[in-house]
C-alpha cells in the first residue's frame, strides 16, 4: 500500500490494520465533509413533514406573503 500524508495505520497483534487515523493538517477538508455527512443522515432518519405544511410554518415564521 503506497504511503498517504498524515495517515497513520493502527496494527493489532497479527498485523491486521484495524483502525487509521487521519491527520487534522492534512485532512481537515474531507473530516469536516464527513461530519457533514453524517448530519445530513442523521436528518433524514428524523421527522418530517410534507412541503404544503412546512411551508406553511416559514411563511408564518419569517412573515412572508404568500
């Protein structure tokens, strides 16, 4: 496996790799992607509403005209 900046391999006993670490330096841009990700499929599993009804409660909320 070719080396990658800032990626560190953690072995268990056998030599199998069985966790990684990334380095903040150089992998800033895609942890904060993950975590981003991980909101949006967090969202989803959640509560919804249909559109005619949460659009309903915008216009109510920030008093828009419709």
């Amino acid at each position: 496996m070719a080396k990658i900046a800032g990626l560190k391999l953690i072995k268990s006993a056998t030599g199998k790799v069985t966790h990684f670490t990334l380095s903040m330096k150089y992998h800033a841009k895609l942890l904060e992607d993950m975590f981003d990700h991980q909101e949006i499929v967090q969202a989803r599993k959640g509560e919804t509403a249909p559109w005619d009804e949460a659009r309903k409660r915008i216009n109510k909320k920030f008093k828009f005209q419709v």
